[in-house]
C-alpha cells in the first residue's frame, strides 16, 4: 500500500482518476461578485450553496477549497462569504462535452446510497454533463427514484468482485480526519456481513435484497495516509469470503486555540482526575445496542432561533500554553444558562450526573455504537434508562465542570471514537 505523505499529492492522484470531461461550470450572473485575484478565483456563496456543490461545479475536491481558504468548519458557510477557489480560470465556461463514437444516451433511476459523483463514475461521464442535463439547481439533493438523464453515456461496468460480492460503495473514498464513513455492500447470495477499520469492528444492518450498510469513524488525528477497510461475508455453508477497500484520509481544515483556565478551573486537567472519568465514559460507549434508534438527519440540540457555534469539532488545542496538544472532541454552543436542550434524535439514556471535568453530563445510546453527549449543563432533567424522542427536553445549558463560560458542548462518538457533529445534521446517515 502506497503511503500518502499529504494532501497535495492526494489531490494530484485524485486529478488522475476524474471520470469524463473537466469542464468547468461558468459563474452565472447572480454570482457577479466573483473576481480574479493574484491568480486565484474568488467565488461568493450565493444562498443554497454548499462546500460539495461548490466542488463539483468547479472540478475540485471540498478539501482543496477548505484548505486554500483555512475553514474552520466546512459545514458553515453563508451567503456573501467569499471563497477562494485555486487553479480555477473565471473564463472558462460550461460547453456540452464531445462524446466519443458508441456513446448513446441513458437514463438512470436513483438508488438508496447513491451520489452524483458515484453515478457519473459508474457510467464515465463528468459531473457536469448529468448537472446541465437535468437542470440541476442543487446537485446534492437526489431523490431516491429520481430518474436522471446520461447523455452520451458508456453502460456502466461494474467492479470485479470475488462472489458472493456484487458491489461495495464508500460514501466518501477520499474523506477528512473526523468524518463518519457510510459503506454499502450488495451481495449475490445469503450471507453475514462483518468489518474492521483500524483494529475497530464495523456493525453491518442488513436492509433486504442483499443490501447492507455499516458506519465506522475516522479519527481526528489520524494520519494522512492510504488505509484499508476490511469486509468479510460469512455465508451459509461456514465458509469466508474476505475483500479490501481502500480509503484516502486527508488532514481536515482545523484551527487551533489555547484555552485559559483560573487556577480553580485550572485544577480540572489534573491527569487522574481525567483518567477516572475517561474511563467511566469508555465503559459506557463500549457497550453497542444491536438496533440503530435514531432515523435521519440530527437535528441542532439547540434552537435555530439564536444558533451559535463558539468552537468547531476538531480543532486543536492547548491548556494555559501548554505544549501538549489535543483536540476538541465536539461542538460548542454559545448560550446563556438555563437555555433548552433538546435530544437531537432518538435514544436512551445511559448517564445523567454531575462528572467533575463535564460537569453536569447526560450521555444518549442512539443504538449501533452511536453515542451522544452533553456536558457542562446547569441542572439534570432526565434520568438513566428513560428513553427519548427527537425534540425532546433533556437539559439546559450551564457553565459546570471544565469551562470558561455558559455554553452547551455537544459531542458524539462511534465506537469510542469522536466524530464530527454536524456531519449528522447536514447529512442523513445512513
């Protein structure tokens, strides 16, 4: 396996493997506020947009675009930023591709899973040709039986997998530190599905017709690098079939901060202290529920109404200038104390008390591994075993435990591993 050393040189083997054209989409008139400058181009975010659309339109990776403008988090953006877009000319306008001779027109009806980028792969087109084809206004909203039209398409080829294996998909082959990878399997006959990613065990849900999916997490500080997924099928007669899939993890675009404590609080980061109840909380987020209780997209765990992130998932961080350098394991929500928490999906309760660094801390099952925490709250509301709805009271925000002010710090493990938040807001998983 080729090591990769860092993220330019994924984005140059990445150039390699773009299916179809590398036509560029021209910015439309509502988008007159982009301009050239020292050789870059500058786009505006116009309403709707998000980081993968803009991508797409413009034949670049979301890391690229992150990473040329130092995001901080790359699920917020609004409209009037302005995004600097490398190697990418404003004169280049959205022409129809030459199709090659035996290309003929198909269509294509959307299946559960699926992306753009899967589709105009699978049948050897750009992204670009399916977007103007089919009018797209925003190319990350498919539907589930949407029927596209292909034009000047080849019949796709499938991969060639050992049987019982019919297909293997990965919602993102080239994904950022942090991120909760979605990986789809079909196969030909009866069998089980297990994994490992990392020395850490996948949990397949087996949806009917052969399908399955299964979800695993990308630590934040893992190396940039090329790592394999492993997937066996266990099938009916005891015997294995084992495949590789390969993913590509590049760094994320995360900032760093030093965080100042008073000599009270400073006490907090006394190393047994955090052993003790890191290790309360291992034991907790070990334990995986068979059923996955959460259905959809999260929601905020706070109201939209006064929504205010005060520090993003990832980003590295140091206590009173120490050298020692971790990161932060979810998202914080700015806010006065006594603010409403709401569960953001279903769930179960399995801890509701007053932890020392977190504070007051109430941890959710959403089932599958999947965890969620809130800490530093003002008071506790809901007890071990109770059972939630998405929506529903759970606590208010406070300023308790390791912090230096009242806000609610939202975080959410897979496997003991913490991932980003908001991914399962903006995205629903599976």
């Amino acid at each position: 396996m080729k090591s990769v050393k860092n993220f330019m040189k994924v984005a140059v083997v990445l150039g390699f493997l773009v299916f179809g054209s590398s036509v560029l989409a021209s910015p439309t008139a509502a988008q007159e506020g982009n301009r050239q400058q020292q050789g870059t181009f500058v786009y505006t975010v116009q309403p709707g947009d998000t980081l993968n659309a803009i991508a797409r339109r413009f034949n670049l990776l979301p890391t690229e675009i992150a990473l040329a403008n130092r995001l901080s988090n790359v699920n917020l953006l609004f409209p009037g930023q302005q995004l600097i877009l490398p190697a990418v000319s404003p004169q280049v306008t959205a022409v129809p591709p030459t199709l090659s001779p035996g290309r003929v027109d198909q269509t294509h009806t959307v299946q559960p899973g699926e992306t753009l980028f899967t589709i105009a792969a699978a049948y050897g087109v750009s992204l670009e040709t399916i977007i103007l084809a089919n009018h797209l206004a925003n190319p990350d909203l498919l539907q589930i039986g949407q029927t596209l039209q292909i034009p000047g398409s080849s019949p796709p080829i499938p991969e060639a997998l050992a049987a019982p294996f019919a297909a293997i998909e990965l919602s993102e082959p080239t994904i950022i530190q942090g991120r909760t990878l979605v990986i789809r399997v079909k196969l030909t006959a009866a069998a089980t599905l297990s994994g490992d990613f990392e020395g850490r065990p996948i949990l397949f849900r087996d949806s009917g017709n052969g399908q399955f999916w299964g979800i695993t997490a990308i630590h934040a500080m893992t190396e940039p690098n090329v790592y394999p997924i492993k997937i066996t099928a266990n099938l009916a007669n005891s015997s294995q079939v084992t495949l590789f899939k390969e993913i590509t993890v590049v760094e994320g675009p995360y900032g760093q901060e030093n965080i100042q404590l008073d000599s009270e609080r400073g006490g907090l980061l006394d190393p047994e202290l955090i052993r003790v109840e890191q290790e309360k909380l291992d034991n907790l987020w070990s334990q995986v529920s068979p059923q996955p209780y959460w259905q959809g997209a999260f929601w905020y765990p706070v109201g939209l109404d006064s929504l205010r992130i005060t520090s993003n998932f990832g980003t590295r961080r140091s206590y009173n200038g120490s050298s020692e350098l971790t990161f932060h394991a979810g998202a914080d929500f700015g806010g006065d104390i006594g603010k409403p928490i709401y569960a953001p999906a279903a769930g179960k309760v399995v801890l509701a008390e007053k932890l020392a660094v977190r504070g007051n801390a109430v941890l959710l099952d959403h089932g599958l591994g999947l965890f969620s925490g809130y800490w530093h709250q003002s008071q506790l509301i809901v007890a071990v075993g109770q059972e939630v709805r998405q929506g529903e009271l759970i606590g208010f925000i406070g300023d308790t435990g390791l912090a230096t002010g009242s806000h609610l710090h939202w975080e959410m493990r897979l496997n003991g591993i913490a991932v980003e938040p908001l991914q399962w807001v903006q995205h629903s998983i599976p």
